[in-house]
C-alpha cells in the first residue's frame, strides 16, 4: 500500500527497502527516502538510479550515496561538485 509505505518511508528513509519493486520505482517515494537517507538510493529502481535530480537529492544528503547510482551519473561534474562542497 504506497500510503503506508510513505508514512514508514518519512519515518526513516530505509524502510523504502521493504517496499514492492512497483513502489521502488515510485519516484515520488523515493525522493522522499533519499532526502531523508541517501543511501536509500541503493534500494530505488534501476531508472531511478539514473534519474540525474534524484541522484543529486541522495548525494546532497549523504555523498556516498553516489556508490549507488547509474554508472553514466557517478561521474557527472555537478554530482561530482557536491561531494567537494
């Protein structure tokens, strides 16, 4: 159910990790994880790991996050800039 896994997902990022594959594709749900957590990125889709804004919200919130995104974004200059910041 997407509305209690929003409410477990505000209450700590990684409960996104229980959620169905349908909702960790949900990208609504999951920049919510990722603001919170962001390595809950490690549990998003495939698409959403290379969703170039949802990737720069995980990195703002934790720069290891990058580990987990799409090959092509763990070298964007501008990804890469924040984890300098």
């Amino acid at each position: 159910d997407r509305e209690v896994v929003m409410a477990a997902v505000l209450q700590g990022g990684f409960a996104i990790q229980f959620a169905s594959d349908e909702l960790k594709a949900d990208r609504e749900l999951v920049m919510a994880a990722v603001q919170i957590n962001g390595h809950a990125l490690n549990y998003a889709s495939d698409e959403l790991k290379a969703d170039r804004e949802l990737v720069m919200a995980a990195v703002q919130n934790n720069g290891d996050a990058l580990e987990c995104a799409s090959d092509e974004l763990k070298t964007d200059p501008e990804i890469l800039a924040l984890i300098d910041d």
